[in-house]
C-alpha cells in the first residue's frame, strides 16, 4: 500500500521526519506499507498515479484526478473546502480531517483576542509606536461577560472551557442533540441565534463554511449583537458577509471585530478592515504550533489504523455535508 505524504510548505508546521514515518509503518505488520513524502508539484505528481492514500495540507493537496488507484484522502487540516472537490465528493473515495488537533492553540488566540479587547491592548500598541504614555481609563475584565461561542466542536468546547475559567458567563450554540458541558451555562441550537446574539458581550464563530453557513453572520445577525459587542470569527471567511461586516464596524453597531480568516485570502490591501481601529487581524495562523504535525500524525495514525483493519475511521468526513 502506498501512502503519499505532502509535506507542509509552511515552516511553522515543521516537516514529517523521519521518526513519524517510521510511527506510521509500525502500525502494519501484515500489508507491506510504502510512505513516500513530496514536496514540490513535480514528486507529488510523479507518485499520484499508483499511490492509494494521500494526506497533506489542504492547499498543498493537488488535483487528485490522476489518482486513479485513490481509496482515501486525508487533511492535516480540520477545514475541506478546498479539499472536496465536486469529483471527490461524487466518488467512493473516503475523506478524514484533522479536526481536534487545533483545539489548544486556536482556543489559546480566541481567549487572546478576548483580552486585547477587555484591556484595550490594540490602543496600547498604538500609543507605543506613537511614543505616548497614555493610560487608558476605559479598560474592564473578561470576567462576568456573556461570551457566546456559535459552534460547539473540539475548538469550540475548548474555548468555552477556557472562558470558563476566566469567570466569564458561556452561552452557546450547535447543533440540536449536542450534549451540554458542565462549563457552558446554556446551550441552545442554531435557530435560536436573534435571543443568543442579543446577550453576549462576545460572539465567537468556529463554524466550517458550507452551502447552509454561508454569511451566517450578516446584515441582519449584526443588527441584533449589542453595540459593545465584538465579533470573532476563526471558523472560515465565508461565514461572515464580509461587506455588512465592514458597514457594521464603521457605523459602530457593534464594538469590534477580531478576525483570523477573511473571505478572501490573503485580505486584499484595499480592504478598509486594515485600518479599522476597532479591529483585529491575524493571516490565518491560529492554528500553528510548534506541536502542529506532531498532533497531526498522531491523528493520521489513529484513521491509518482503523483503515487497516476495515473499520470506520474516527475521522470521516460528511462529503456532502462538508464536514
């Protein structure tokens, strides 16, 4: 069986060393394992034609329409939109992400846009560049906020544990039949977003985009949040209707924004969010961390072991569903 590993281009996310590759052979002892890492477009290409399992970086992923011998396609990211293909979606391939793995780092930089806002740090910065000792009379404290978190996955959960801890009040919202935490005082579903968005002091999106969550956050959802209050969005782009979004920020209906995604990437130099002075941005790397592939791989393993054995792999993805 032979595995293609992609490696990452980004060097935060460290390389697949040799260690790894030998984690993931141990795991058969029976079915003669092949793991070849890429880099470049010319290897990956030169080994797509026989190769039955793909796993890298989304955007390192390439058109897989010459895999001919393909039987499953793996994401060391938790997002799939660049991933699942109308061709992919349409075939028998299996699809598995890595969702979970960012839980820490990414609820880590959520609870950090948190605080930049409570304590008015962006104002900070900017006194320090300007050289001015300015002390800032209008700071306040996480906790007693109402902070909402829209999408109560491994980030999501992580997030309101965290927030928890702060002494904030956690409201969220998901899916109906998702379990309460004990650290979550209410937990409603998606429809109930108008009364949810009403009370929080924070409104926290980490939500995947797909056909149904398209500019979940728009004109109307804005309209309903508090004027104090700041939106965070670490999900996808696409999620906010970016446009209202700005409307909405330069006519202060709401506090802030902190945004670690944008829907178009990277954020064009003559988006008006670079120089809002209510918002925050980061390029999309909340999810970095030195532990990134080591986590990654570990999760790899864990699918790369139940496919071996015929079982379902813990982390499937609902091709249609996108998730």
């Amino acid at each position: 069986m032979k595995i293609l590993l992609i490696e990452p281009q980004d060097r935060p996310l460290r390389s697949i060393t040799e260690e790894q590759k030998e984690q993931i052979l141990s795991l058969s002892s029976d079915i003669e394992l092949e793991v070849i890492s890429a880099l470049n477009s010319k290897d990956i290409e030169k080994h797509l034609t026989d190769v039955e399992v793909v796993a890298g970086i989304p955007r390192a992923i390439p058109d897989l329409s010459r895999a001919e011998k393909l039987q499953w396609v793996h994401s060391f990211s938790a997002g799939m939109d660049r991933v699942l293909t109308p061709e992919l979606v349409n075939s028998s391939v299996l699809a598995s992400n890595s969702s979970g793995i960012h839980a820490t780092p990414i609820a880590e930089h959520i609870i950090a846009f948190l605080l930049i806002f409570t304590r008015q740090l962006y104002q900070s910065f900017r006194n320090q560049q300007e050289k001015t000792w300015q002390r800032i009379n209008e700071l306040t404290e996480l906790k007693e906020k109402t902070v909402l978190v829209i999408g109560l996955g491994k980030i999501g959960s992580e997030t309101a544990r965290i927030a928890s801890c702060f002494g904030a009040h956690v409201i969220a919202l998901d899916t109906k039949g998702k379990e309460k935490p004990s650290f979550v005082e209410e937990l409603g579903v998606i429809e109930q977003l108008a009364p949810f968005l009403g009370r929080a002091d924070f409104v926290i999106l980490t939500l995947p985009h797909t056909k149904e969550t398209h500019h979940f956050i728009n004109k109307e959802s804005l309209e309903m949040m508090q004027s104090h209050a700041v939106l965070v969005n670490i999900g996808r782009g696409g999620v906010v209707d970016e446009q209202a979004l700005v409307v909405a920020l330069k006519e202060k209906r709401i506090g802030g924004a902190a945004l670690d995604v944008t829907e178009e990437e990277p954020l064009p130099e003559e988006s008006p969010l670079w120089s809002m002075e209510n918002v925050i941005i980061t390029p999309h790397h909340s999810g970095i961390s030195e532990r990134y592939m080591e986590r990654a791989i570990d999760l790899f393993c864990v699918n790369l072991k139940a496919y071996l054995a015929g079982e379902d792999l813990p982390s499937l993805v609902d091709k249609s569903a996108g998730y």
